[in-house]
C-alpha cells in the first residue's frame, strides 16, 4: 500500500510543479516580449518543460546588465548635449516630407543627427577593401580605430596588421575592439592577439563572456559591427570582417565556401558620427573616456561630397529596436524600387507585412540571398519565407556556390540606401550590435544599383513554380528551423 502511496504522491507532485510551471511562463513570458517570441518559448516549454526552462533561463533575456545599459544612456546624453552645442543646420529641409520624419526618428533613437557634405564609394573586392583600408592606416597621423565582430591573423588580414604596426612606430593610437566569443572561435586567435600586443595596439574584448573576472551577459549577445577610422574624417564600414575569405574554418574550407562583401568608404562629417559609435563602445568596455580628446566636431569638417548620411547604431543596450525601425519606415516610404540584399534573411511579422505590401502597392521589390548557407537552422528560416514572398510578386536572385553573399544593404527608389553590418533577420533586430549607414544621393544608389546588377548577373532567379517543386523534407525543415528562429 505504502509504495502505491508514494507513487502517487509523487504524481501529484509532479503535476503541482507542471502546473506551476505553466502559469509561471504565462505571466512572465509575454511580458515585453513580440507574441511570436513569446509563442515560441511557452511552446518549448510547455512540450519540454525541464529543458526548456533551462534554455530561457540561458538565452531567454535579451537585456544586457545594468551597468552598460546605464553607461550607454549617459553617453546618448552626452551625443545630444553635443549636437545640441553644435547648432547644427537642418541638412534636410528639401528632402520629402516623410523622409524628413524618418530622419527625425533616427535621432530621436540614437541622438544621432543627419549630416550633410558627405562622399561615399563602394569596394565588393575583398582583398581589395583589405588593402584600400591598410593603405588609409598608413595615412594616419593621430589615431586608428578599428572594430569588428571577427578578427583574424592570416596572409589576408597581414597588409592591414602591418599598417597597424606601421601607425604605431610613427606615433600614432591605435585602438582595437573585437567581439570576444565569435574572435575566440578563429582557430588561430591567440596568436592575433599575441600580435596585438607585439605591436603596440590597444586592444578589448567587446560582450566579454568571463564569469570568473565579473563579466557576463546572455552568451549570444554579441557585438556585430564593422568599423575602421583614420584620424576622425575617414571611415570603412559595411559587411565584411577583418579576416580570410574563408574566415579560416577548416569546415569552410573543405567546403569551398568563399565569402562576398561590401564595404563603403565615407568621406565627411558622417565618419565623425561613425567614430562616435566607436568611442562609445571603447568607453562601455574599457572605461577609458576618449570623446574628449579623439572626437572631430562635424561642424570643423569640410564638406567633401553631396550626400546625406545618417549613422543609426543599434542593439540590446537601446530600448528600442533602431534598425528595425528604420527599415520599416524606409520600406513603407518606397514608391517604385526596393533592392534588399540580406545573407541572413529571417524577418520578423512586420517586415513581412512590410515588403509584401510594397508589392501590393505595385513597388518593385526584389531580394537577393545565397543559393547555399553557412548555418544551417538560419539558411532554413530564411527558405521558409520564400513562398509567401514570391506568392506576393517579390522577385528572388540566389547568387552561386560556393560564395556566401554576405552583403548586408537595401536601395530605395533611386536615391535612398542603407548600408551597414546589420542583417535583415530577428538576431540583428534583437540581439546584435550593429550600426547601420542611412544615405540620401542619386549618385551613391547609381553605384549600389551596379552592384546590385553584378549580384544579378553571377546569380539566377527563384520562381514560385520551382518553389512549388520544393520536397517536403526541405520544407519541414523549413518549417522547425522557423519556430526556433523566434527564441529570442
């Protein structure tokens, strides 16, 4: 009788707990969180309780801790107190109406304003860009700042260590800050950063993950962006991070995958703002405060070209989601082009509504995206919003294996474009660092338009009949690797 008893105490127990569990993630779960994300959690959690409990108890915030949250709110403070001193003109008062408002909206977010007199030009070599800016760091004369999310030490990124180098013999500051769980992962990592030390750059980790030392944060909160600045007036910035094509992985390399990027090169006040970004993240990882003595003002810069930039930096130490908002607003303006060029390509319900509403209001819209995936959960996501796309008219380019389009930017009309780290898919919205180049000028689009034609001409077109043809084990696939893209 006894073990009977036992038995169901134990049932009862467990029950309880089940129960308890249930309402628990009910009140919590919803809380601040979009009903997609929050539907994905309760159902991990509701079909595995244990092990889903674990998971949301490791990823499931997306806050980063109080501390850099504070210590970016101190620093917009301190970039709106200054643009309030500058007395900045409107750059802006002959742009269209709604275009005006999507400026407004980006300052508001970041403190950020837009900023006029700007040259811009476009690099997709990837040596090449490599080169173009080790040959700008040996133009410096005060500093170099330099920050991306993968780092590596190889016989592609040498020319631009030794630049590095160079700058520091002749005087020069040179300051380096690389995301620490995806640099750590390059296989040859120790000796990149024994090599930073032999020449004299001051380097941090950015999100370090070290438990031990007091530094933790949700492990996939990482900082995505890709910057380089010479002396406060020059700056790079776009998809590409600062190793081999091959971002030395043994995987890739068997597979013969080969990365395609685009990096831009700004000229003008806006590298100014892109310094800023720099500055800040240099301040939230190290302490160090350099605006004062390594910040150019805008208004001392001479005009060096005709286009309107906007730098919008974005991530988990804002409160709102900066890129996305921008997106969505830039979309909702098309009136006949829209050319979105995404590697990872997993958006949320409002980008979806977005982009297939631009169709429905007869804009052209067309997305360009790998033919093959690095990563494999991403790559199915990302399939499974193919048929909703091209059942709305959106035109579909799969640029070849064995490259990796890896290019992150989107033209408007003809005169509009962003440009920058940030992907269009939840992890970038949500969870990464980025920072994002907002441009107004025919002359730049024109540029973005030929590469966008180079992307057209390597790649071919998905049709919706050949879609159709997709097997169904692809489609489960596509199917699960959704659902999991929104725990978040």
């Amino acid at each position: 009788m006894e073990p009977v008893l036992g038995a169901n105490l134990i049932w009862i127990a467990g029950a309880v707990v089940n129960f308890a569990i249930i309402v628990l993630a009910l009140l919590i779960l919803p809380k601040r969180r979009k009903p997609t994300a929050a539907m994905a959690w309760l159902l991990a959690i509701f079909l595995f309780p244990y092990l889903g409990i674990l998971l949301f108890l490791l990823i499931g915030s997306i806050k980063l801790p109080k501390a850099r949250m504070e210590a970016q709110a101190r620093i917009d403070a301190q970039i709106r107190e200054r643009v309030a001193l500058s007395k900045l003109d409107p750059p802006h008062a002959d742009e269209p109406r709604w275009f005006q408002r999507v400026l407004q909206q980006a300052e508001e977010l970041t403190g950020i304003p837009a900023l006029h007199g700007n040259a811009m030009t476009l690099n997709g070599d990837y040596n090449g860009s490599i080169l173009e800016m080790a040959e700008e760091v040996d133009r410096a004369q005060r500093y170099v700042h330099v920050e991306f999310f993968i780092i590596g030490f190889d016989d592609t990124t040498r020319p631009f260590f030794t630049a590095m180098e160079n700058a520091v013999k002749r005087g020069v500051k040179v300051r380096l800050l690389a995301d620490h769980i995806a640099t750590r992962k390059v296989p040859n990592s120790k000796e990149m950063t024994a090599e930073l030390d032999r020449i004299g750059v001051e380097w941090a980790w950015m999100l370090p993950v070290q438990p031990f030392k007091g530094k933790y944060q949700r492990p996939d909160l990482r900082n995505h962006r890709k910057i380089v600045i010479v002396d406060g007036v020059v700056a790079y910035t776009g998809s590409q991070n600062l190793i081999d094509r091959s971002y030395d992985s043994p995987k890739n390399q068997k597979r013969g995958l080969k990365w395609q990027e685009l990096v831009t090169r700004v000229d003008g006040p806006a590298a100014s703002a892109l310094n800023v970004v720099f500055l800040s993240d240099w301040a939230i990882e190290t302490g160090e405060q350099l605006a004062g003595q390594e910040y150019v003002a805008v208004e001392t810069i001479a005009p060096k070209g005709d286009l309107v930039c906007q730098v919008i930096p974005s991530g988990p130490t804002y409160t709102t989601e900066n890129n996305l908002r921008l997106f969505l607003s830039l979309i909702y303006g098309a009136t006949e082009k829209l050319i979105i060029t995404s590697p990872y390509f997993v958006p949320d319900e409002a980008m979806v509504y977005a982009i297939t509403s631009a169709c429905e209001r007869g804009v052209e819209v067309q997305l360009f995206v790998s033919e093959i995936g690095d990563q494999w959960l991403v790559w199915h996501a990302q399939r499974s919003y193919y048929g909703v796309l091209l059942e709305a008219g959106v035109r579909i380019f799969l640029y070849p294996a064995p490259f990796i389009l890896h290019s992150k930017h989107f033209s408007v009309d003809d005169d509009i474009a962003v440009i920058g780290s940030s992907n269009m898919d939840i992890r970038s919205f949500s969870l990464n660092s980025e920072v994002s180049v907002l441009v107004r000028g025919a002359s730049f689009v024109a540029g973005m338009r030929e590469v966008e034609e180079g992307y057209r001409q390597a790649g071919r077109e998905l049709t919706l009949e050949e879609w159709r043809r997709e097997p169904r084990s692809a489609t489960f696939y596509d199917g699960v690797a959704r659902l999991t893209s929104a725990l978040n």
